[in-house]
C-alpha cells in the first residue's frame, strides 16, 4: 500500500512526464505511476543495490517490466535528463548535495520535486539563494506533517516569511496548513508559558509564536 506522502507526489506528475526518482528505495512512486496511467519513461536511482532489488521485484509483480533502475550516487551515474526528478524523504543536507553534484541536469529538468524530513525552510532558503523557483506546493498529514516544493531553475525572490512559511501554502492557507501551525502555536504558548520571564529562550521562542500568529493565523 502506497503511502499518502508518495500518492500525493505522484499526484503532481502529470501521465505524459517522464520521472527520475532519485533514492528510489523499493519503487513504489513508480509503481503508483505506472497504475494512474504514466506510460513514459520512468528511471529509480538509488546508492545502494538491496534497495534496487527489492525494486526490480515490486515491478515484476505489478507487470512493470519497463521501469529502468540505476546504481546511482545521487544523479551522478544517470545520464539521462527526465521531465521531473524527484527527490523524497530524504534530509536537508542530502538534497543540497545532490543538486550541487549535478547542477547542470536538475537545471535542465522541467521541474524537481523537493519532500524533506526537517528543516523545510532552510530548503527554501538555499532553493531562493541559488536561483530555484517554487511553482508549487502542498502540505499533508501522515502521522506527521510533510511539506511537498515543486521548483524549476529560475529567479524568483522570497520574503522571510515566504521562506518560512512557503510562498504558496501562505497564499492559500488550507485546512492542513492551519492545523499545522496551530498546533505549533499552542505548544510554544505552553512552553513560554512554563519558562520565567528572565528565560534566556523566552524572547526567541515568543518572537517564533507571534510570527505564527502575525503571518499565519490573522
């Protein structure tokens, strides 16, 4: 069973793109592909081979002989440039290496699907500093919550709060995206609220609840 997470990235692939997923694990972005109708090419890198086995497996169970698997360390040893590459559930540091090591090819991408683990807005940051554009976002809840970016090479300048926050999830403001940040809200105010008015953390942790409310909740 797909997660929510990977069924909502494949939902921001459209039938007709081509997909490289890089650190593919067991390939199930790409089975979930294949089932809602994507017949182009689909590639599953990923550093190591067990992962890539167990892959090759799922496909031959699901009848998808055709999805290609590459022993890569990120996109180092995968030629080929796909409309969208994906990279998911990884952490912030391993994102930013990917992309430096392959530059050129994420540039030639139409668009790169970003889902980090921690620190979402220091992605933005770095995205913003080096010239990628967020052209799409999306906020869900699986057990946690998981911000999904879809960004393409281009120039584009964020606020601090858009760069906090996100410049789309900002915009629209769903359901999830408010849940979210109320329930961030409501922890800081029991954490202040516990700490003694001379709290060395006391000053950032208010200034990080009335952002929240400032950007956010108004």
């Amino acid at each position: 069973m797909i997660s929510k997470r990977l069924r909502t990235i494949g939902d921001l692939i459209n039938d007709n793109e081509s997909v490289t997923d890089v650190g593919c694990d067991h390939g199930y972005l790409a089975i979930y592909l294949r089932q809602k109708g994507n017949t182009s090419r689909i590639i599953c890198g990923d550093s190591k081979e067990g992962p890539l086995s167990q892959g090759r497996k799922n496909f031959a169970e699901a009848g998808f002989n055709d999805i290609e698997t590459v022993l890569s360390d990120g996109l180092k040893q995968i030629d080929t440039v796909t409309d969208v590459i994906v990279m998911a559930g990884m952490g912030y540091h391993t994102v930013i290496d990917i992309m430096t090591a392959s530059e050129d090819k994420f540039a030639k991408a139409d668009k790169v699907i970003i889902q980090v683990n921690t620190d979402v807005d220091k992605m933005r940051k770095w995205l913003n500093e080096n010239e990628y554009a967020i052209i799409d976002e999306t906020i869900i809840k699986e057990y946690k919550y998981y911000e999904i970016l879809v960004v393409t090479k281009r120039i584009q300048k964020l606020s601090e709060e858009q760069i906090k926050y996100g410049p789309v999830l900002l915009e629209e403001k769903s359901e999830v995206f408010l849940e979210c940040y109320s329930q961030k809200a409501r922890k800081l105010e029991r954490i202040i609220g516990s700490l003694s008015d001379e709290h060395l953390d006391r000053p950032e942790l208010q200034k990080q609840l009335d952002d929240i409310r400032k950007w956010v909740l108004e």
